[in-house]
C-alpha cells in the first residue's frame, strides 16, 4: 500500500478506523469520509498523508462528486476506494415497517453506488485502480430480522460482480463478506455471545487491504468470505 491514494468511506466507525490506522501503517495516503462531522483531532489528522472530510453525504451524487474532486486536488489521484458507510437494523418483515428497508438500500448500498460512480474517472487513470466493498455473510442465508439488511448486502455483491465485469482489465473490484464483526456496539446488542469467535476489526482490515493492493490485481469480482469463529 506503500503511497497509494485511498478513499475510505464510513471511516469514522470502527471498522473505518481500523481500516485507516492498517492503511497508513502500510503507507499509504488516506482519505477520511464520513456522514458524521469530524471531530477535533480526528484520527490522524496528518494533512501530508490524510485528508479528513466529514458531513459528506454519500447517498446524495453531488456531494460524493465534490468529496472526490476534493481528493483528486488534495492528493493529485485516487487508487483505491473502499466502501465501508453503512448501517444494520434488525427488524422482521410482519412487524416491521418499509422505512427501514428504504434506509438500509441508503446506506448500504446506494452510498456504495453513489462512491463507486463518483471514484471510478479517477481510478480508470491509475495504473492499478482498486474498489473494495463491504458486504455481509448474513447476505448469502438470512436469518429472522435480517431481510432489509441482507437484501441491502446482497445487492453489494451484485454490484460488486457487476462493475468487475464492467471494468475488467481497468478497475478490480471485490468485496469482503465479514460475519459478526466485534465492534462495541455488537457487543452491546449481544452481550451474551462468544465475542472471541467475532471478526476482529483489525483481521477484516487486513483483507480489505490486501483486495486493495497491487498484489491482488489478479483478483477481480471475488466475494471473500471473512467469518472468524462464526
């Protein structure tokens, strides 16, 4: 990853951080994106290595375009995107309720979309342009509760097979498939589960990061499950 420009959306979460921190460790230079206002002395603040854009709304195009264009002057490029924003929600189908499904497609996948749409004229001009999606195992067999998320999951992986195929021979595009991720608030949602079989944010880092480098252009529309003890 060594001085290749990267985009890490959702980066104020845990997973983001995780991602981020593994990424400058490895040398590259990173672009911090998030819905949430950044706070004073966001996470690596070094603005000759990162970029800390917060209260960017990616599910609304002008506003991914305006994040990225801001990237492309700040750094002089893009290589890699990786689509972390998103959200979970559990909720079953009989009692539940179709703004949950219209917020789950938001966050997970048209931020992803709206990313994808807006980094892709600026990864086509790098020699090995890399996207990297979050999806989900609980996309492939879902559980009670999990329709809205998984079928928000899924369309990740569709996207993800898709613009593989799109851009093949231009652009890699993957996606990992974590299963339970061990992030506090997981935790705290299920404080009576087996927290050591959990994905350790900094495990699913590292491959979000290998799909993200120059060792894996041999990989294109992978869907790499990343499920620990699960």
């Amino acid at each position: 990853m060594d001085k290749r420009i990267v985009v890490v959306t959702g980066a104020f979460g845990s997973l983001g951080r995780a991602v981020v921190g593994r990424a400058l460790e490895q040398g590259a230079l990173v672009a911090q994106v998030d819905v949430s206002e950044a706070r004073l002395g966001e996470q690596h603040a070094d603005e000759a290595r990162t970029l800390v854009l917060g209260g960017v709304d990616l599910a609304d195009a002008e506003a991914a375009r305006a994040a990225f264009a801001r990237v492309d002057s700040h750094f002089g490029g893009l290589d890699a995107l990786l689509n972390i924003a998103g959200g979970f929600a559990w909720q079953t189908v009989a009692n539940g309720d179709l703004a949950t499904w219209d917020r789950m497609f938001a966050l997970n996948l048209r931020t992803a979309v709206s990313a994808s749409m807006a980094a892709l004229p600026f990864l086509e001009k790098s020699a090995s342009g890399a996207i990297v999606n979050v999806g989900a195992l609980g996309a492939v067999k879902a559980g009670v509760g999990m329709g809205a998320y998984a079928a928000s999951k899924a369309g990740i992986a569709k996207l993800t097979e898709s613009l593989a195929e799109e851009f093949k021979g231009k652009v890699t595009v993957n996606a990992v498939l974590p299963s339970i991720i061990d992030t506090p608030a997981n935790r705290a949602d299920m404080p009576g589960a087996d927290f050591g079989k959990w994905v350790r944010p900094e495990d699913l880092a590292e491959a979000i990061l290998f799909l993200a480098s120059k060792k894996s252009r041999a990989i294109t529309g992978a869907l790499l499950p990343v499920t620990g003890g699960v």
